[in-house]
C-alpha cells in the first residue's frame, strides 16, 4: 500500500511534465530551463486555464516549439514574451500586464472585497439594535397565542 501511495504521489508531481514532448526539449540544458520557465507564463490558448507547457494541445505544443525556436535564435525571454502576445495577443499571458483594459481583474477583486467588508459592517451595526418594537395589538397577539398553545402557519 505504502509503495501505491508513493507511486500516486510521485505521478501527481510529474503530470504537468508529461505535455512536454521528449523531441521538443532542447539539448543545452540551461535553454531548456529558459524554455520551460517561459511556458509557464504562457496560457494555452485552446485549453485556457493550462500553460503551454501542462496542456497537450496541438497548438500548445506548436507554441512550445516556436518558444524554442526562438531561444536557439538567441532571443530573450522579454522579446519571446513580446512576440507571442504579438502573435495570440494578450490572452496568451497567464499574468496579465497592469494596462487601461485589464484594470478590472486588477483592482476588482479589492473592490469586491471593500464592498464586503462594508456590508458586513453595517449589518453588525444593525444587528445590535432591536427591529422596530412590537405594536399593542402585536404583544396581545402574540400573548394569546402562547395563553393557548397555538401554532401560526
């Protein structure tokens, strides 16, 4: 059993590698770091929530390839990062960059939570505070109830 969940645990961790094809690593080893470090600032732009370097998409797997290709041409990562947001546009970044058109899934989340926290306030402000008191008429009712044990619907 001890072996099974070692097993489990060691597939688990290896799973996002499994995307990344033997003949698609490069053979300098500090590229391939490159290579594999850029792909996972990339999102696959078929699968959507993956980086090209999870998913096993034909079209993730041409971008990892062209990432590559592009290292072998001596590119850095800024520029390779440049030209696929130039080639899929900016969807492609799993980050995406603090500009005009991404200010909302910036600054939303904070917004939402403010908005919250004030909600939460000012419920705790009420909750402490009796409703509006009973009338007469209301306390008699309620009283008459209790005097002889009947239910309301």
């Amino acid at each position: 059993m001890k072996t099974f969940a070692i097993l489990i645990a060691a597939l688990c961790v290896s799973a996002p590698a499994w995307a990344v094809e033997p003949q698609e690593m490069l053979k300098d080893p500090a590229l391939e770091v490159r290579a594999r470090a850029i792909s996972k600032e990339l999102r696959c732009v078929q699968c959507q929530n993956e980086t090209i370097d999870e998913s096993g998409a034909q079209i993730a797997r041409d971008m990892r390839i062209l990432v590559r290709e592009r290292l072998q041409a001596g590119e850095n990562d800024d520029q390779i990062i440049a030209y696929m947001v130039s080639r899929y546009g900016d969807y492609v970044r799993l980050r995406p960059r603090f500009m005009n058109s991404t200010l909302a899934l910036w600054i939303g989340p904070f917004v939402i939570l403010l908005a919250g926290g004030f909600v939460v306030a000012s419920r705790l402000r009420k909750g402490g505070k009796n409703p509006d008191p009973l009338t007469p008429e209301e306390q008699a009712t309620i009283a008459s109830l209790i005097e002889h044990g009947e239910r309301t619907p």
